[in-house]
C-alpha cells in the first residue's frame, strides 16, 4: 500500500526555470510533510516540510505547497540551479509517527 | 548529514553470513530510525527505537532482522544468515524527541552486499 506516491520518476529543466516536483498521498491522518534532497552515495537531506494546518511554506528558492482537499503537495524551486540536482523525496507522517517515504524523483537541472 | 555516524559506509557479506550496522545518532538525540532503499525504490520504514526500547517495528521483516539502542553506544541493526535480498543502502535516522513535528536527520547510509 504505497501511502505517498510521486508519479514522475525524473524531471529535466533548463537551468533559470522553475522546477516542480509533485507528490500525492492517501492517507487523510497525516499531518506534516517534508521535502528531502538525496545525492548519490549520500544520506537524505532535509530541505522544507510543512504543517497540515497551513498550505504554504517558504524557504529561500524553495515553496512547498499543500492542497489538502486533493492530498497533493509539490515543492517549487525557483530559480532552478544545476547543483539542484538530485533526487527529490516527498515524506508524511502522523504526528510524531515515522516518516512514509515517495518513491523520488531525479531532476535534472541542465546548464 | 554531519552528525549522523553510520560505520562500515561499505560491507560485503556471502550468503548465511551476519551483517551488523552502527549508526550513532546527533548528539542530543535519543530517537533512531532505520529505512532500507532498495535499488530503484524510495526508502522504506524498518524500526523506530529510543534508548533501551524498541517503539516501532513494524517495518522489520519478521525474522532474521533484529535492532538496538542500548543505553550506552550506537544503535545496531543485525542481519543474520543474510541472503542476496538483503543488499540495499540501510540509512539511520535521528531526532530529538519522537513527540513533535520535526524532521529527521539521516547519516550517509551503510551499502551492504550480499554475494
């Protein structure tokens, strides 16, 4: 039962653009979300999470939003660099619980 | 991920053989995840373990895995008899307390071979 899906395994954009990384969930209990950034032969590194009770989250080059109504999060970078590259994890937990992770997606920000 | 040991980065192991994985968790921290990312898939909860205790193994496939965290020294997950299914990068996790939203922090993974 894959809880947190992200549908798009890879995702190439130029670099100056904006990158969108979607993620999808089914389970209405989870209330906090986070984005991970992962490089090869590296442990993954958090980069932006978000509360269920907001739909908007802010960091520098980086936006996570939530839709609640559609269980759907995507996370904006803008703009995109070429050391944005890696593999991007969507993960939802129940408060406090461990985190459910999505499959990934690689993007790949071309010069 | 300065902050989470994990030791061997690296481990070969034949068929039936023992693997045992350390990972240290951030200092401060007495919580520790461990997720298992086989080749193409994202990473898959295996324990969730405070000192002494174990809070979560739900994820722990039922036999031949086992986990720790003693009192004194790093969390260990052990591997008996281990078969070819088990080669995966096995990362650690930590957080501070396991009560509030917080993001974990994970170590750079152990990438255990089985041959």
């Amino acid at each position: 039962d894959q809880q947190v899906k992200q549908n798009s395994p890879s995702l190439s954009v130029q670099e100056g653009r904006i990158s969108i990384l979607n993620c999808d969930y089914t389970n209405s209990m989870f209330d906090y979300f986070l984005w991970y950034k992962k490089y090869p032969a590296e442990g993954p590194t958090f980069l932006i999470s978000i509360s269920s009770i907001k739909d908007k989250n802010e960091d520098g080059r980086f936006t996570v939003f939530l839709n609640k109504s559609a269980k759907h999060l995507s996370l904006h970078i803008v703009p995109s660099q070429p050391g944005d590259s890696a593999v991007y994890f969507c993960a939802a937990s129940v408060f406090g619980s461990r985190l459910t992770f999505g499959e990934g997606t690689q993007l790949t920000v071309n010069p | 991920n300065a902050g989470v040991m994990q030791n061997p980065r690296h481990l070969v192991r034949r068929r039936g053989q023992e693997a045992r994985l350390r990972c240290s968790p951030m200092k401060g921290h007495s919580h520790v995840y461990w997720y298992r990312q086989l080749p193409e898939e994202g990473l898959k909860f295996m324990v969730y373990l405070q000192k002494e205790n174990i809070i979560d193994e739900s994820g722990m496939p039922k036999e031949r895995f086992s986990a720790e965290f003693p009192k004194e020294g790093p969390s260990i997950l052990r591997i008996q008899q281990v078969v070819r299914g088990d080669s995966a990068a096995y990362f650690c996790a930590s957080s501070p307390s396991g009560r509030e939203n917080s993001p974990l922090h994970f170590g750079n993974g152990t990438r255990l071979t089985v041959t």
